[in-house]
C-alpha cells in the first residue's frame, strides 16, 4: 500500500462562505512534518493544540464497511500545550478533512481498515485523552463512496468550506509510515 504524506507545502487560508479554499496563494514549503496549532475558545481557559500531520495511508475498506470507493488513513500527533485541569480530548480539536476529486469529505469511524496505523502505535483520533503536554499519536479515516482511484488533493485542520479558516495541506506520496 502507498503512504500519502502531507509535509511538503502548507498553505493557510480564510475560507468564508461559499468558498472553495483555493490555494493558488500564500504556499509555504515545509520539510518533513507538516504543522497545525489552534485555539478553543470555549474551554476555560482556552484549550491550545499544537501538532503534525505525518500521511495519509492508502488502506482498504474495513470490517464493518461493505461499500465500494477509496480509504485513506490520516495519521498525526496532537499535543494539548494548555488547558483546563485533566485530560484534554479531540472534541477540543478542530475537525480533519480530505478533498477526493474536488469534493471536501469530513473524517469518520469504521470506515477504513486501520490495522497498519495501529500496528504503528497510532490511536483513533476520538480515543483521545491526553494531559495537557502529552503527545497522542492518532488516525483519522476518509472514505470517498463509489470510486477506488479518487484523487486526493488537499487536507484541511479546519473547515476548509463554512466560514472557519482552515490550514490546508498538499499531499505526497512516500512508501513507509513515520514512527509517532
């Protein structure tokens, strides 16, 4: 299986209503490990999450899903760098995208297989339960229905099509997966 890495160009972008989030402008090339940071306003006092997006697995469909179409593991690690008292989970986090072929698809569970992420020491993203300071190496699932050739061309930390901002990510192909 081929390993998608989404380390080479950051790109960030507002995307207001209605807008594509295009990225024609404001690239940035990176080396090895893609970087996000946030900030949830809505905890007290505010949650801050540093991180980095290491690839996207191409994977097969899992056990409990019977559809036809494309599955991709997103791997990462997440850091809660400040926050309220206890564990801090991903519901703090902003959510995870992938464009299939120009269509923007919201991460799910069940849907692909995950075992090599697993076997990698990587955790399902909604397992996460880290003190503030802790790294959590995590897995995301995409699937695009209907079609095992979709071409993947952006990943977004954010919503990359209502009025968030979120920072995209070029995608590249690389052939093993990096260790958390």
């Amino acid at each position: 299986m081929g390993l998608l890495i989404a380390s080479l160009t950051l790109v960030a972008a507002a995307c207001g209503s209605g807008d594509s989030g295009d990225s024609s402008a404001g690239s940035l090339t990176l080396g090895p490990g893609a970087t996000f940071s946030s900030s949830n306003q809505l905890t007290d006092p505010a949650t801050v999450w540093e991180g980095a997006l290491h690839g996207l697995i191409d994977s097969g469909p899992s056990e409990f899903n019977d559809e036809t179409g494309r599955c991709l593991v997103l791997i990462g690690t997440a850091t809660a760098t400040s926050g309220p008292s206890g564990p801090a989970n991903s519901t703090t986090m902003r959510p995870l995208w992938v464009e299939f072929d120009n269509e923007w698809v919201l991460a799910e569970d069940n849907a692909c297989d995950t075992t090599e992420a697993q076997a990698a020491g990587y955790d399902w993203l909604l397992n996460m339960n880290a003190p503030v300071g802790t790294p959590f190496a995590f897995f995301a699932e995409f699937f695009a229905p209907g079609n095992d050739s979709a071409k993947v061309t952006k990943i977004a930390y954010g919503n990359p099509v209502g009025d968030d901002s979120a920072t995209l990510f070029d995608p590249t192909i690389l052939t093993a997966i990096p260790s958390p």
